[in-house]
C-alpha cells in the first residue's frame, strides 16, 4: 500500500491505499483516532522506559555509570504525570546520565524542553530553534522546601511543552 494524503475543508488527511478504512477516517476527521498519543499511552511509554534504565543491563552501567535510583525514578514518573497533562503531546526521549540521573528531552522542530534529575535535584531549561531560552532556566535542589517557585517553574514547563507539540507528526501509536 501506498501512503496517499487526501485534503478535505482545507485540513490534510492521510490514509494507506484506498482501504475502507482510509475512507472511514477522511470521512470522520483529518486523522485516526490511534495516531493521537493518549496521555495514558506516553505515561506508560516513559514509565516502561524508567524501568529499563533501572535495570542491570541499563546503558551505560558497563562503562561505570551509577545505577538510576529508585528515587530519582519515583520523581521523575511524578514530574511526568503533571508534565504530560494531556493527549497528543510530544513524545518524551529518555536516557540515564553518569551521575545515575535521568535526563528527559522534548524536540520538535529545534525547540526543546530539557528536564533533568538526579539524587540532588532538578533541573529544567525550554530553549527555542535559535537557542534563545523560551524560559528562565530552572535549578531546585531537593533539599529546598517546595515553593511557589517550583509550581510555577512546572506549570510553565508543562504550558511550553504543549506549545511545541502542536503539529508534532511522529507520536507513540499504540499497537
């Protein structure tokens, strides 16, 4: 089969050949309902990821990287669920550090949300596609009581990270 785009309203519509589904989802709206990442679907996506860089076969751990902690990944999974607060955003990558932390990244299109976290803290930097800082850099080390600082720090994260995924065309599709 061949990937076909059909534009109906002024809006694209992809479709595989001209199978009756194809024709059921042109007919409905400009996309499947599958090719939108539930917030579910990317939570589970990241949680399955931490678990791996939790385990013994973690990459990096042959070369002498600490370990992820159980910490550091229970944060993480936290941070996440009020990051991705809702359907069809970007899909998180996410790799260990050496120092046994977690860095998490969005890029879509040159913009990037940086999160990274380890036994000592957070931290958090949006950056534009000409490396302008969409926001203030962010540093909070977990010995800090949580303020008012980290609220708003978080909200604006999760508002930028929602800006760079309007039109992200590769999203997490469930199988």
């Amino acid at each position: 089969m061949t990937t076909t785009w059909v534009r109906h309203e002024g809006q694209p519509r992809y479709g595989l050949g001209s199978d009756t589904q194809t024709l059921q989802w042109v007919r409905r709206s400009w996309r499947p309902e599958n090719a939108i990442a539930s917030r579910g679907e990317l939570l589970t996506h990241a949680q399955k990821r931490i678990a791996e860089l939790l385990g013994r076969e973690a990459p990096g751990r042959d070369q002498g990287w600490r370990p992820v902690t159980s910490r550091t990944a229970s944060f993480a999974m936290a941070l996440l669920d009020l990051l991705m607060h809702a359907d069809d955003l970007a899909t998180p990558q996410i790799a260990p550090t050496p120092e046994g932390g977690l860095s998490i990244e969005w890029l879509v299109d040159g913009d990037s949300l940086s999160v990274n976290i380890d036994d000592d803290g957070l931290t958090i930097v949006a950056e534009l596609d000409n490396g302008e800082y969409a926001l203030q850099p962010f540093t909070w080390e977990f010995s800090n009581e949580i303020d008012d600082r980290i609220r708003f720090a978080i909200t604006s994260a999760a508002g930028y990270l929602s800006k760079i995924s309007t039109g992200v065309q590769h999203r997490l599709i469930s199988q």
